[in-house]
C-alpha cells in the first residue's frame, strides 16, 4: 500500500514541478488580419427600401449600410466577412443569415429573413419578410431587429 502511494507522491510532485519550466520562446510580433465593429441598427439609421420603384406597391425591406475603406478589393475578392446579431438580451450571438419562421398548424404563415451583402468600402444589412411590408409595418415590428450586429471583417 505504501508503495503505490510514493508512487502516486512522485508523480504528483513530478507533473506539479516538472510542468512550470515548459515555456518556449515568445513569438515573433504580428498585426491582426481581423477588425470587429459592433453597431447597432434602430430607426434613426436604417432605411426603408420599396421593392416597387414607380411607387405601385407600399412593400419594402429595411437595409442598413456600414461603410468602411477598409474593405478593399482584397477583402471582397480574397477575404472574409461575417455579420452576427444579437439575441434580445443582447449577450448572446447568432450568425447571419437568420430566418425567423412563424407557424400556425403545421403551416407556414411567414418568414422574416435577415441576411448581408457586401461590396468594396460597403456591408449591407437587411430584413425582409414573405408577408407585404409597408414602411409603418416595419416600425412597429422594431422588436424583432433594432439591436446590435457585430460585422467581423478579415484580410488575407
């Protein structure tokens, strides 16, 4: 009995001393490729977008425009961007693009679709829905996308 306790003794003191000692050398000094804003969509900054331009239909989406140099010709050709929403507590995180489907009896009534697009110097956010939309329509359904987005952008 003894035996197997020195045994367990020694290995303890082995990994709990033998450990401490295991650093490498510092690596080199690097830049990020990677910038992350966080902004926030409300009703002061996103536009109301008709999807009839000679003004026959009150259907539309909503869209919010992110501007930034940064995106280069680089970033859109070889790059990388994601765009994220918050939850309604606004700590958790949720990929785009986000559906948000409402059934009733096994039937789908609608579908709001939030998604991104990007091009050089832009990142668009937008929500649509299945169901006609006016611009009142999307005021009053704020609930479901005035909040924070968090757009990550990485270099090559």
């Amino acid at each position: 009995m003894i035996k197997y306790l020195n045994i367990i003794l020694l290995s303890f003191l082995f990994i709990s001393y033998g450990c401490e000692e295991l650093k490498g050398p510092e690596g080199p000094a690097g830049t990020s490729n990677m910038t992350v804003t966080e902004i926030e969509m409300n009703t002061s900054n996103t536009s109301y977008v008709q999807y009839d331009s000679y003004g026959l239909s009150t259907d539309g989406y909503i869209e919010y425009v992110y501007s930034d140099p940064n995106i280069t010709e680089s970033i859109v050709n070889e790059g990388f961007i994601k765009v994220e929403k918050s939850t309604i507590d606004n700590e958790t995180w949720e990929p785009l693009p986000f559906n948000y489907t409402s059934v009733n009896n096994s039937s789908i009534e609608y579908i709001y679709t939030c998604s991104f697009y990007y091009y050089e110097g832009v990142v668009k956010i937008t929500w649509e829905c299945t169901l006609e939309r006016s611009e009142s329509d999307w005021l009053n359904a704020e609930n479901l996308w005035s909040r924070k987005y968090k757009i990550s952008i990485v270099a090559p």
